[in-house]
C-alpha cells in the first residue's frame, strides 16, 4: 500500500519567513548540512522545528538534501527574489512540493504512490475543480485505506497542504492555486498563470525528466502528460495548447503542425537560463 509521506512538516505549516532562514543557512560555507543543535543555533529556530522547516526548504526545491546547500534554482530564486516575495518564486516551490520528496526522478504511473502531495495535485485536483474538505478527506482515506487514528492524521496532514495554497500571511496563495472562498470549501483551476519563461521553465525539465533525447516529442503526449503542464499550473489540455503558441511565438519551442501528429521542438540550451529569464523580464 502507498505511503502519504506528509508528516515531514511535523505540525509547522508552510512559512517562507522560517524557509527563508534556512536558505540564508544553506548559502554560508557549511550548508544546512550540520547538526540539529547547530542549525537551532545558526537560524535561530526551535528545537522541535528546525529540521521540519529543513524539510519544507528541500521539498520545495530550494536546498539540497546531500549537501544543504541552494540548489540550482534555489541560488537564481535567492539572487532574484532574496526575500521569497515573488509569485514567481511561489509557483517554483510548488512545482517542486507537487513530487513530495522525490524531485525530478521518474514518477510512478499511480501519483498515489508518491504520497499524499503528489495525489492531491496529479490525481485530485484534475477531477474535483470544486470541492470541501471532507470531500478530499474520504477521497484520500479510500486511495491509503487508512483506520480512524490514521484517517485524522491524514486529514491534519491534508489541511497542511490546503493552507500552503490559501494562507494569505506567509505561504504560497498569491499564485491562487487554489482559493477558499468560505470555510472548508476550495476552488481549483483559476491559477494566477506564471510568465511564459517560467512555465518554459516547467517544461524544460519536464522533458529532461520524461522525453530525454528526444530532438522532438509528440504533442499530444506533452497535452495529455499526466505530470505535466496541464495538472501542474492547473489548466485544461487546450490551454496548454495555447501556452505551447505563445513559447513558439517567442522562439523557446518550435511546433511542427503540417501533417500529424504534430510535434515540439525543443530550443531552449538550459533550463536554469528560462528561469533566470523568468525573473528578470517580470
């Protein structure tokens, strides 16, 4: 049976104010790499709560797990965005949670088994645009077949997530991922889209991931792709479409439409280059 695999926040909820410490750490010499006494001491962090905001830091996409150091995207998000203010950088941190703990590795054909982020953004959310709470607390304990104490924790677990998209203080709800018009009701699907470069971005190692050295992929593979634009920025299949126009516009893909099956032609050189670009056009 799959694993949730959500207890890693430890009850502390998503806050890029408590993250951002954590990245401060990540950039000195050492890395977040250290002892949990050390870290406690160097970010100023709890004894309860610095590892779990450790965690958060990783799943995010924005440290290494091997060497607590900035990864990549995480030294571009920090050089741009030094505060995490940026909706930009929100959409990054939830590309990355999207995967649970598993980053860009290959992803199962069931998103269940990756846990209970995973699930809930590749699974859930593509079949329930309107939904409560309890509609998405019996849908989870009927996908991990949970008992009455692991049912409560999967819900707590499941609020966690809910609030990393809709808390207005601290989390990631200026992108509007999901909204909360009124309590324990959600509305998916009507997403403050990213800027073009960053969803080039999520495209670009999209393809690393699941169509590496392919010099062309099939188009309706990358609309249809159920880890792909569509269930990721929360749009339909036609509107990926649209966002593949816009990057042929701009020179980033190439699509060949003559005669089917249509194709894309990757001509981006470094994804890392789309989302430096991403922040510094927007």
């Amino acid at each position: 049976m799959s694993e949730f695999n959500l207890s890693f926040h430890g009850s502390f909820a998503l806050k890029k104010e408590d993250i951002l410490r954590m990245i401060k750490v990540a950039e000195e010499e050492k890395g977040a790499d250290d002892t949990k006494q050390n870290l406690m001491s160097r970010t100023g962090l709890g004894n309860e709560k610095v590892l779990r905001i450790k965690a958060w830091s990783i799943r995010s996409g924005l440290v290494e797990r091997e060497t607590g150091k900035l990864t990549p995207q995480g030294a571009i998000a920090r050089k741009h965005d030094p505060y995490l203010q940026s909706p930009i950088t929100d959409w990054l941190m939830h590309f990355y949670l999207s995967f649970s703990d598993k980053g860009l590795a290959t992803p199962p054909p069931d998103p269940a088994d990756w846990g209970g982020w995973t699930w809930f953004v590749y699974s859930f959310l593509p079949n329930h645009l309107n939904f409560s709470r309890s509609t998405l607390d019996n849908a989870a304990n009927q996908i991990y077949e949970t008992d009455k104490k692991k049912a409560k924790s999967i819900s707590d677990d499941l609020l966690k997530v809910l609030k990393a998209y809709t808390d207005k203080k601290d989390a990631l709800a200026q992108i509007n991922f999901l909204k909360s018009p009124a309590k324990d009701q959600y509305i998916a699907g009507q997403a403050n889209l990213p800027p073009d470069e960053l969803i080039a971005y999520f495209l670009a190692k999209i393809c690393e991931r699941d169509f590496q050295g392919l010099s062309q992929i099939n188009c309706d593979r990358l609309l249809n792709h159920p880890y792909g634009l569509a269930p990721i920025l929360g749009i339909s299949p036609d509107q990926v479409q649209d966002l593949l126009d816009r990057l042929s516009g701009k020179g980033i893909i190439e699509q060949y439409k003559t005669v089917p099956p249509f194709q894309v032609i990757p001509r981006w050189h470094d994804p890392l280059d789309l989302l430096e670009k991403a922040y510094v056009n927007n």
